[in-house]
C-alpha cells in the first residue's frame, strides 16, 4: 500500500482499544478543510513508508497493541489494502477503517469477510451538497449505499462531520443527522482551523462549542448516541 504516515502508538482513534494508525496516501476527494493535505495534494506527498516495516513492527508489538486503524487520505483507494488486512488479522489484530463511503462495493467485501471490527465513516455534506464540499464529482448514491452496508453490518461503527461554518449550516447538520436515523454513534467535530488544503480556511471562523452544542442536542432525539468532539 501507499503508506504516508505511521503512528506507533494511540489511546485516541479506536474507541476502548490501544492501537497503531496507518496514513495512507492519496484522496479522490478535495475537501478544502482537510487537516492531512500531505496526503491528499500530490504536490506535498512525502515519501513511502514500506509497508513490510510497518507489519515487522506490528509483529513486535502483538500482545501490547489491541488494533490497527487504517486512515488516509482515503484508504478504500489502495488495491492492496484488502490482504494488508488478511495480514493484520493473522496477526491477532483488530481493525478500524476510516472512510468516506465512496467505494461500497470493496467495503461490502470487507464487511462480508468479516475483516473489520469498526467502521468510521465521514459524512461531508447533505447528499445533494457532497459535491459542492468535496470539490469533486461526488456520487451521492455510493454514499447512501455506504451508509446503508454500516449500519446493516453489526460491526461497530460511528459516523462523523467536520463542522465547518462557511460550508454547512446548523440545518446543513441536521440533514445529515436525518440521513442516518437510529445511528449507534455520531459524533460532530468542530473544524480547527490549524491545517488545511485549502489555506484560506485558516481564517476559518469555527463554531462555538455552545453552538455545536445545541446542535448535538438537537440531533440527540433521533440518534442512538450523539457527542461532539
């Protein structure tokens, strides 16, 4: 696989488990708000990390480190992501994917192989706005499909929104509540304008905490669990 970036250690990306995180490099999406343009602009790619010292480093670490999270960039996009998995599951570990649903078919197959533990997905935008936000030609019906295949999947699971403010409105929020009704988890981030691949929104007037907030609060009667982060 692509691998931009290796963390050795998290108590943070997989909910209750101690785990390492894999970046992978490359996007087909172009959220301006995007915190890890290292791996998605071509332009600021780093060099690879070889995938065989990251497994001889996860074989090491078996019995201290519960899971793997693989993240990106958008890690649906690797051809060898699928054995790299195989590998990580021989290997005793859990998984977590991080997603933005635009790839269902490969994702059903994992779901179907029983390869993942937890699914983390984003949801950028109400349907008829993904592509608006994500700058690109975005198929909304992929997006669905992905939401319908988590939810279905009785894996664990979370969906999540970055709050951008001069790009989704409190009611832009809603709608995406709505689009993923009886959820076990949603969690809204607030947007921190401190890296992005667009730069102008560095000068990103974030939300208040008060305000993502009541929308939280708003969104909790229709959601199994709601959180802000």
């Amino acid at each position: 696989m692509k691998i931009g970036g290796f963390q050795k250690v998290s108590l943070i990306d997989y909910p209750g488990r101690i785990s390492a995180v894999v970046f992978t490099q490359g996007c087909n999406f172009r959220c301006p708000f995007c915190h890890n343009p290292e791996l998605v602009d071509p332009e600021r790619f780093e060099g690879l990390i070889p995938e065989a010292e990251i497994l001889t480093f996860l074989g090491k670490r078996k019995g201290r480190l519960d899971a793997v999270v693989i993240t990106g960039g958008e890690p649906t996009m690797q051809p060898e992501l699928t054995p790299f998995i195989i590998h990580l599951k021989a290997m005793g570990y859990m998984v977590k994917l991080d997603t933005n649903g635009t790839l269902p078919i490969l994702l059903e197959e994992l779901l179907d192989r029983k390869l993942l533990d937890y699914v983390a997905m984003d949801i950028k935008a109400p349907l008829e706005r993904y592509s608006e936000v994500t700058k690109t030609k975005a198929d909304s019906q992929r997006i669905s499909r992905s939401i319908s295949l988590i939810m279905g999947s009785g894996v664990d699971y979370e969906f999540r929104t970055t709050a951008v403010k001069s790009l989704l409105a409190p009611e832009d929020l809603e709608k995406i509540g709505r689009l993923i009704p009886g959820a076990k988890r949603f969690v809204l981030q607030k947007f921190t304008p401190t890296k992005t691949l667009d730069r102008s929104y560095l000068n990103e007037s974030p939300y208040s905490d008060g305000e993502i907030k009541s929308i939280v609060e708003k969104l909790a009667g229709t959601l199994g669990h709601v959180a802000q982060r």
